[in-house]
C-alpha cells in the first residue's frame, strides 16, 4: 500500500469529539442518541480503513464503546 496524504489524524480527533457527545446524550436522554452513536461507528471504521495509508496517522486511538 503506497502511503497518502489522509487526514486520518483530523479523523482521530472527531472521532473522540462525537464520543464525548455520545456520552453526553445518553446520560441526558437526548433523542438523536442513536444517530450519534451510528455516526461514531461510521467515523472509526473510516479511520481503520484510512490509518494504515495514512502519512499522519499516528498510534492507533482508543474509543470506548
């Protein structure tokens, strides 16, 4: 796999971002709770498929699901 220029570190960083709202809505019952948490699965398996081909990608991150 030839590396490129992905932003893969950009996608790192919301990935923890929607977490924390993730977290958020669940404790404050907020209806979009399950379009929250459908967005953060699609983000990381982006990043999984990015990362490896990725210039920037750094260490692999951790997100508690």
């Amino acid at each position: 796999m030839p590396p490129m220029f992905a932003p893969a570190h950009e996608l790192s960083r919301y990935i923890h971002i929607v977490n924390a709202f993730c977290r958020e809505a669940e404790q404050t019952r907020d209806p979009i709770h399950d379009t929250m948490w459908d967005l953060l699965d699609e983000l990381i398996e982006a990043h999984d498929q990015i990362a490896p081909k990725s210039l920037f990608a750094g260490k692999s991150i951790n997100v508690c699901i």
